[in-house]
C-alpha cells in the first residue's frame, strides 16, 4: 500500500517527467541531458514504490537505518565517484 507522501512524491515526479519531455519537443534541453534526467526521475520513482523492499535490503546487509538511508549511503558513494 503507497502512503499519502510516497504517492505526492510519485506525482511531483510525473509533473518533473512531462516538464522534461516539454522541454525536449521544445529542444531546450540536449540528447544526453533528457537521458539524465530522464534516468534520475525513474529511478527516483522506483526508489519510492519499492520502498519496503530497500528497508528488507537495508536489514540484509547489516543496516540498522530504514532504505531511504541506503539509498542515501549510495548516493554519497556515487558523489565520491564523480569527484
């Protein structure tokens, strides 16, 4: 069951999605920009339907924290990568 603040988020995705694929008709933004950002809200909207599954993944490893605090352990790592 999606609770009141995972399905708002959903939506703000979906208006963040259809903005970005305006944008892309318009060409305001490039080929590979679309891809990103298009790649970052769906894994975004992943992350929030699945959100049990990450806090039984969390559990798994050894994590005393919920998911979205393995995703933001993820995060910071792919961070560090990039710089």
């Amino acid at each position: 069951m999606i609770s009141f603040q995972q399905f708002l988020a959903l939506v703000i995705i979906t208006f963040f999605i259809t903005r970005l694929f305006k944008q892309k008709n318009k060409q305001q933004v490039s080929n590979s920009e679309f891809w990103l950002w298009l790649f970052f809200w769906t894994c975004s909207a992943l992350a929030i339907i699945f959100l049990k599954q990450l806090d039984h993944l969390a559990s798994a490893l050894g994590f005393t924290a919920s998911g979205i605090n393995l995703l933001f352990y993820g995060a910071i790592l792919v961070l560090f990568y990039f710089v």
